[in-house]
C-alpha cells in the first residue's frame, strides 16, 4: 500500500514580496456598513433579497388579460386577489358560471384558492379561460333531450 503525504500549501511573506521579518500593514479603517438591504420572506419559507419594484406601476392593481376563444378581455383587479374572485368577475362578462369556467396561467390550471401574486401574475400577463368540458357535455345532452318530443315508449294495449 502506499502512503500519500500532504503538502501544506503556505507562502511565506518573501515569496509574496516582502521581507521575512516585517508584519503586514494593519488594514485602513472601513466605514461600517450600511444595511439598506431590505429582505422579503417567500412563500417556501426562504428569506431573500427584495426585488426592485421602481417601475411607475400601482402593486395594489393589476390589469390581467384574460382570453377566450373568440374574445380578449382586460380586467382590472387587485394583484392580492384568488383565482376564484377572478372568477366571479369573468362571470359577468362572459355569462359563464364560476363552476364552468377552467382558468390557465403558465399551461396550468389554477384552483380558485390560488392567489395571483403568489403564482406570479402580473400587470398586462395573459391568462386562459376555458369553459368545463364535462358541464360544456351535459349542456349540449340537455339541449337535445330537451328538443325532441317525450313519447310513451310503447302504446297502452287494453282498451275499454
């Protein structure tokens, strides 16, 4: 077996430019340093650096543009605001119920709980609304059962 040895990686003062018997000059005195770091606590519990947020926007209102097939809507809401209350706005504008509409943000589907902010909407980002296909089904069964005639399904056979 064979033994490596360790070399100790040290320089002395003569191979960095000085002389053996001189000590090093006493660092110059530094201002103290001014903590204007300002620190933000994010969602998974890490502690980081606040953004720069210098930009001539309102944080309390976002504009989201929210599109269906056929149309684009811009709706102005607050940024802390859920899913679910962006909900029952669009509501009001595309006369779909809260519980037939599916939202996309990022190519997922948000619950109606999920805030906006913190899943990273922001001013003017695009968000998708889908209407249910399981209620969009039920829907188009009902407007066919509902057209065609209830007939008794065979002829009463006693007659009096």
């Amino acid at each position: 077996m064979i033994k490596l040895r360790s070399k100790r990686l040290t320089r002395t003062l003569s191979k960095l430019g000085g002389s053996g018997n001189k000590s090093p000059p006493p660092p110059s005195p530094s201002p103290p340093p001014q903590n204007n770091i300002k620190w933000e606590l994010r969602p998974g519990g890490m502690l980081v650096q606040k953004r720069d947020t210098s930009q001539d926007e309102p944080e309390g209102i976002i504009t989201v543009r929210v599109s269906t097939v056929p149309h684009c809507h811009h709706i102005s809401i607050q940024s802390t605001s859920t899913f679910g209350e962006l909900k029952m706005i669009l509501s009001l504008v595309t006369s779909l119920e809260p519980r037939e509409q599916r939202i996309l943000f990022r190519g997922k589907e948000r619950d109606d709980e999920e805030y906006l902010h913190m899943v990273g909407v922001r001013d003017n980002d695009k968000v998708l609304l889908l209407e249910d296909p399981a209620i969009k089904e039920k829907k188009m069964l009902l407007s066919l059962v509902g057209s065609q005639p209830i007939t008794p399904p065979c002829p009463p056979t006693i007659s009096v």
